[in-house]
C-alpha cells in the first residue's frame, strides 16, 4: 500500500512547539536512518537524535491517512514530536520507503548465542517498555501454537 499523499502544512499541524521546525532540521541534517515500510501498513525508524541510541519511530498508516505514530523519545504534548516530523518529512522527499527485509534481522542476530540474545531483548525492552508486552503476546502465541 502507498503512502497517503501528505503535505509539509498537513505535518505541521499535528505539532506544537516547534517540532515541526526541529523536525525539519533533524531531517536536513541526515538523522532519520533505516526507514522501512512493514507489511501491515506500518513505517519504521532509527531517528539519531540526543541520546546515544537513535530514537524509534513507528508510523501506522492506511490509503487516505496517519493512523497512529510513536517515538521511543520522552516528548508528549498530545502532538507530533521531531522525530516523527523528520521521518515524515524523508519519506515525503523520497517519495516512496523501501519494504521491510526480514533477513536483516536474521543477518543481525545469528551469530549471537542465547545470552547475547537474552541481553539484547532486555535491553531493547529498557529503551521501549512496551516492547516487554508485545513480547508476552508473541510468547502466548507461540507457546499456544505447540
């Protein structure tokens, strides 16, 4: 599915403060890294902003419109945070995001043994805590299916 068609005053209006204008910068200055599109209409992130991990951000879409939008930041004002703007800002310049490849992940986990893996999720799970409930989720799921 394509992108909805959206505009930098559409952006805008879903910010305050000047995340917008911040958003714009974080943009020009090549923070936004490994944008994908997920299979269920969904825009993924790596936004290098002040921490020294790059902030995740998340864009659930359909064809006519933003559905839902999250950044692993600590912004909330009820609006659009700067790295949501600057990642909807690349995806506007590019025109069109590059699918998700799931082998990537493959390649980026298969040489890591069990506690490798076990420190990693845990500490994915620290910078987003709400991965920990998705993880139970997909563990229920799992272990149902057995």
């Amino acid at each position: 599915m394509e992108f909805p068609s959206l505009t930098p005053s559409d952006i805008r209006t879903h910010t305050a403060g000047g995340s917008f204008e911040r958003g714009e910068e974080y943009y020009a200055d090549g923070a936004v890294r490994s944008v994908k599109q997920t299979d269920d209409h969904r825009i993924k992130a790596q936004v290098q902003g002040s921490d020294v991990h790059p902030y995740l951000v998340t864009i659930q879409f359909d064809a006519d419109d933003v559905q839902k939008v999250k950044c692993t930041c600590p912004y909330y004002e009820g609006s659009w945070c700067k790295h949501i703007v600057a990642v909807l800002m690349k995806v506007l310049e590019d025109g069109a995001v590059p699918a998700e490849d799931s082998a990537e992940v493959t390649e980026l986990i298969d040489d890591l043994d069990r506690t490798a893996l076990v420190a990693l999720i845990e500490r994915l799970v620290e910078h987003d805590p709400e991965l920990l409930n998705q993880i139970e989720r997909e563990r229920a799921r799992l272990v149902g299916d057995k």
